[in-house]
C-alpha cells in the first residue's frame, strides 16, 4: 500500500497537479480579451506589468493594504494559516528523508517542534477561520458547504500528519492516511475552488493591469492599494 | 404578454417610442408590463457563453466567501449591516445564479436581479479594493447591467436615457441647433461683465475642444458661461463642437452597450474633425468615465486611448493654477472649512486624487479630508445611474447616509463636488437630512476667486 501511494498514486498526483495548474494559467491568460474586459494589455504593457506586480506585491504583505489593515483579526489569521500551509510541507524532516530517499537532493529541515507548531498554528488558524465564518452574519450569509470541503481537504493532511507524527494509534494508518489526503489536496488544487493557489496571482495580475492601464495608473503613481 | 408595448426587449430608435415612453408617467405602465415580460433564456445564455470568459468566470469561481467585501460597500454600512447586502451576496445570487442556471430564469428572478443590479450596486468599484482577489463586484454588476438590459429589465429612466442617446446622441433631448443657440445665447449673456467672451463653436486646430453634459446646456446654461470665462481668463484657446459635445452616457447605467458606442463615436468624431489638440471633459465623473476610460473599448480602438488626448476638468485646472494662467487672489481663497467629494469615477477608477488636492492647496485656507479619502472615499451614494431612478428612490436615500456621516465628521459646511451625480447627491441628502451644507462645482469658486487682469475688466462706466 505505502509503495502504491508513495509510487504511481504519487506520479499520478504530480502529474494531475501540475498540469491542471499550468492549463488554469494558460486558459485564463487566453480568456482575457482587451475588448470585453477594456484593458488594453498589450499596447500598454509596461504599465500593466507594474500595476501587477503592485497588486500582488501589497496583498502578499500582511497588513499591507487597506483591506487586510481594517480585519486585523482575519488578517493574522488568513496570513497563519496560508503560511503554515504552503512552507511547512517543505520542510518536514520526514518529507526531506524521502526526498533524498526519491530524489537525492533535500532541502534544509525545521525541527520537530517548529514543525508542530507550524502544524497547529494551521489548525488553530483554521479553527478560528470557521468560528468566524458561523460567528458573522456578513460571512455566514455566503457561506455554503463547498467551503467547509475544501477547508478539510486543506487541512486533514496536517492533522493526519500531526497524529502520525506522534503515533496516536496505528502509525501505517496515519500515515497511508496522511499521504493519500496530501494527494487528495494536491489534485483539488487545479479542480476545486482551491484553484486560487494559482488563480489568486492571475486574478490580482488582471486587476492590476486594468488599474495599471486603463484606471489611472498611466497618470499617477499607482493605486493605494 | 411576452413583451409589452413599452417594456420589452427592443431598443429605442425613433421618437415615437421615446415619446410613449416619456408619456407614460413615472414608469407605471411600463413596471406594470415588465410583469409579464418573457425571458429569453437561450439568448441570455447565448450572450454569457460569448461574453462571460476567464476573468470573471475565475472571479465567481474562486471568491474565497471571506467577507472581507462587506464592509467596503456603502450600501451595507447604510443598512445596517444588512448581510444581503455584502457585495459577494449580491452578486453571487443574481450573475452567479444566471450562470449556475444556464440563463434558466423566470421573471420573478429578473426582476430581482434588476433591483439588485440598479439599487443595491452604484458600480462604485469600492469592493474590488478590498477583496485579495481583486475580485470587482462594480465590474461584473455592470456586466449584469447588460445581460439585464438585452432581456428588457431596465428601469424605465434607463430606457429612455439610453433611447435619448440613440436619438439624440445626448442623455436629455437636447439637438444640435439647441446647443448651438445655447452657445451663442450664453456668450452674449455674459459679454457685457466679460468683453470678448466667445463660445466659438467648430474651429479648427484649437488647443482645446471642450465637451460637456447635456445637463448643463439643459438645466444649468450658466455652467457653460463659467468654462467659457474661465478659458478667457486663462487664454485659452478653445472650441466646441456643434455635433459631438456630449461626454455623458446613461447608456453605460443602462448597459446599453450599443448605445455607448454610438455615443462616444460622435465625440471622437468631433476631435477627429477639428483636429485639436487635446480635450477637456466638464466637471463630470461618469462622463469622462464613459468617454475617456471605456469609450476607446466600446469604440474598438485597440489602444484603449481617444484620438486626442483627454482631461478631466480637474486635471485643467490645477494645470492651470499651476502654470499661471489663472491666478488666486489670496484675499479670496476659501478661509472656511471646506472638503472635497473624491467622484468614484475619475479619482478611484482614474488616479486624479493628487490633482484634486493640488486645486485644494491653491484655493482653500482650511482643506480638510474626509474619512475614507482618495480611491478608498464611499460613492456620494447616487452615482451608477441610481440618482435618476424614481423606483429605487427609498434606497437611494438610505444609502446617502453614509456620505452624510463622513460630511458630518470633517466639520466643513461647504463641500467642493467637481462632478454631476454627486453634486445631485449631496443636494439630496441635504434636501433630505438637513445638515446645513452647502455644495459647489469648482468653476463658480473659481471665477470668484480669480485675480481678472485689467484688459479682462469690463470698461467703467
């Protein structure tokens, strides 16, 4: 079974991954049109890389923009939980050993307690995120089941790979578990509505550009954003 | 009835329907047919499959349902936090369900996407500021505003401001010889305190051509007396053109696009025509929006730039406080209190927010901010076309509280409002609260203020 899922499941994985993100950015960048979205992108297309780049810069900061500076709250919590999610698989001792294992190269490993940390600080952030989501009725009217899906799919690769960590009961079964969630959300990425992974960067870029070109950005020094 | 006599699916080419449809007082008819009015479900979907493409298909994919939008509209801040009225909730319950359905949608749900669309949305793009993905609910409210329109559920002042358009190539039924008139009836009006004021209208190769509001040849003609002054104190030399001087577009409030286009064709026609130098928009938001910003694209003009280059009125102004050519008497500078109406249009969706606060520095002692300000101030609350809409009038009232709360705070009794829908709107609100402001276009200010050279004088008498 860990052969499987560690062998062709995996491959199958990573194929699915990368393919599914690289055709979302391909079928998005064919499906703007300069007409219909009246932004002229390619004529002005200096202004439109800076009003890009300006665009993803400031939101990628914590605080860095008026949006996240007015939900403080949200903000420490979105920022916890994106950051735990998208280093910490990288730098799991065990996911570095397979690497080499695999690969023959490793990348530099946190320790087992950062490593925890990370992990709950994921799962603290995520537990605060649903609070809040069923705490407030401007969130609550929005919200539907989709989104408590895709926050599991999300989130059950650190908790399983938390309680194979600390082997709590059966550690094969945590830790086929674990993998096989790990590819779960690895393939949900260019499928679900985690497809933001990717889309978050296209998304910003395209409104980036259409304030860089079209709303100002030729004749002042850039939103504030 | 699948469409009425005057609700229905057709656009307003000729008099005649323009005619019942003014006829019909206050909509009555027309509402009362949209009840009965078909949808055309295969056509509606027909148009999303060629128009709905990755931006905002991604942008109804992937909203993360944060909320982070809420409090960014003003709308839900001035109902008080009415969760329905989240720009997410709004949006993903009325395009969201169009598409989730295939355009699958009876007359009841239009209805509600009309209201919607029209009065829980000024397509201020305040949202798309505040959501990580830049998701602009404005933007696709407006799209909505269209797929609206071609199914014929428009509010009827739309109908007919798009109709006008389409007759008259103005927004009210003002013709050519009327502008004219206007013109020449203005400059001779105020000749005598201004000698050699001239409205010269066609010339050929000016610096300036000027365009206006059909407003102002309408309702206010002084408005035109006073750009007209101000380009003789400045020594301008300018024009106007007798067929293409109208920079407005109910017709983007209504989402008649065909409309748009045939509209702002006539202005560039103009520049193209008289070959000026470049062009000045009078002190209107969605003017220059329409004609400046989306024009070039409804025009097919693959640069997204007019012919000629274009300013906002603002941008002539400061332009020409700063240069000299118009001068403060510093006597005469605002000593009170004053603040300024940041127009969603040309400074948030235009970036003019510096040349607002330059005007400021040159003609105002005590300048002060209102909370937000620049790109991040609230919409006056009828912009979108929503002023003019007797239906969503209870909103639209509503609404203004929030620009009158942000009023309140900066403790100015005057505010400096350099654009035409809210200059409306806080006429409004103040018809409407009673707050004991007063409101002002910068051109009257001006003319107060401005140091007149002596061969400008009027000879004594």
């Amino acid at each position: 079974m860990y052969a499987f899922v560690t062998g062709p499941l995996a491959w199958l994985t990573f194929i699915i991954f990368f393919c599914g993100v690289t055709y979302r950015a391909i079928w998005y960048f064919r499906g703007l049109n300069w007409q219909l979205d009246r932004v002229a992108y390619k004529p002005h297309m200096s202004y439109g890389i800076k009003g890009a780049l300006r665009s993803i810069f400031f939101w990628l900061i914590p605080f860095g923009t008026h949006s996240w500076r007015f939900y403080p709250f949200f903000t420490i919590c979105f920022f916890a939980f994106h950051i735990g999610l998208l280093f910490t698989p990288f730098f799991i001792y065990g996911h570095n050993v397979l690497l080499q294992e695999r690969f023959g190269f490793s990348l530099w490993s946190m320790s087992d307690g950062a490593a925890d940390f990370m992990t709950c600080m994921v799962l603290v952030a995520a537990i605060f995120i649903i609070m809040r989501r069923n705490a407030l009725p401007e969130v609550r009217i929005i919200t539907t089941p989709y989104d408590y899906l895709v926050l599991a799919i999300a989130v059950a690769p650190f908790v399983t790979g938390l309680l194979a960590r600390h082997q709590v009961g059966n550690y094969n079964f945590w830790l086929i578990t674990h993998i096989l969630s790990g590819e779960l959300f690895l393939v949900a990425i260019p499928l679900t509505k985690l497809s933001h992974f990717i889309g978050f960067f296209l998304s910003r870029a395209q409104i980036g550009m259409d304030y860089g070109i079209k709303r100002g950005g030729m004749k002042s020094k850039g939103l504030s954003w | 009835m699948p469409e009425g006599k005057l609700c229905n699916k057709q656009t307003v080419d000729t008099e005649e329907q323009l005619q019942a449809l003014l006829d019909d007082k206050s909509g009555k008819q027309y509402y009362e047919e949209m009840n009965y009015l078909d949808v055309d479900s295969d056509a509606l979907w027909a148009t999303m499959q060629k128009t709905l493409k990755s931006r905002l298909k991604t942008w109804l994919k992937i909203c993360a349902h944060c909320g982070m939008c809420a409090d960014s509209c003003f709308f839900y801040l001035a109902n008080k936090k009415d969760p329905e009225q989240v720009p997410s909730y709004k949006i993903i319950s009325t395009l969201g369900e169009l598409v989730k359905r295939k355009g699958q949608v009876d007359n009841a749900f239009m209805q509600t996407v009309m209201d919607t669309a029209w009065s829980k949305c000024t397509c201020c793009n305040r949202c798309g500021m505040y959501c990580p993905f830049g998701i602009d609910m404005g933007i696709m409210f407006s799209y909505t505003r269209g797929l609206c329109f071609s199914q014929g559920f428009v509010p009827w002042e739309l109908k007919i401001g798009s109709g006008m358009h389409r007759i008259y190539r103005a927004q009210m039924n003002v013709t050519t010889e009327d502008w004219v008139d206007t013109c020449e009836w203005m400059a001779e009006e105020y000749e005598e305190d201004w000698p050699g004021l001239k409205i010269p209208v066609d010339v050929q190769n000016a610096d300036i051509i000027y365009t206006v509001n059909a407003r102002e040849p309408k309702h206010y003609p002084e408005d035109l007396a006073e750009a007209a002054i101000l380009f003789h104190l400045a020594g301008e030399n300018w024009t106007v053109p007798s067929e293409g001087w109208e920079e407005t577009s109910l017709a983007m409030f209504a989402g008649d696009w065909g409309a748009c286009k045939m509209q702002v064709e006539t202005v560039y026609d103009a520049m193209t025509r008289l070959n000026a130098k470049r062009m000045v928009v009078t002190e209107c938001g969605h003017a220059y929006r329409a004609t400046v910003l989306e024009g070039p694209y409804w025009a097919g003009r693959k640069d997204g730039q007019t012919p000629i280059p274009t300013f906002h009125y603002v941008e002539w102004v400061a332009e020409a406080l700063r240069t000299g050519k118009i001068k403060i008497d510093p006597d005469k500078k605002i000593k009170e209190p004053v603040t300024y109406q940041d127009s969603c249009n040309y400074i948030r969706n235009a970036g003019l927010k510096d040349v607002a606060r330059e005007i400021m520095g040159y003609i105002a002692e005590d300048f002060r901010e209102m909370k937000p300000n620049k790109e991040h101030n609230f919409c006056c609350g009828g912009g979108g076309g929503l002023n003019g809409i007797g239906r969503y009038r209870e909103q639209r009232n509503i609404g203004l509280k929030v620009k009158r709360d942000q009023i309140l705070e900066t403790g100015c009794k005057l505010v400096i409002a350099p654009c035409h829908n809210c200059w409306d709107a806080i006429r409004d609100l103040e018809e409407e609260f009673r707050i004991g402001i007063r409101w002002s276009f910068l051109k009257p200010l001006l003319i107060h203020m401005a140091v007149v050279p002596d061969h400008l004088k009027p000879p004594e008498e």
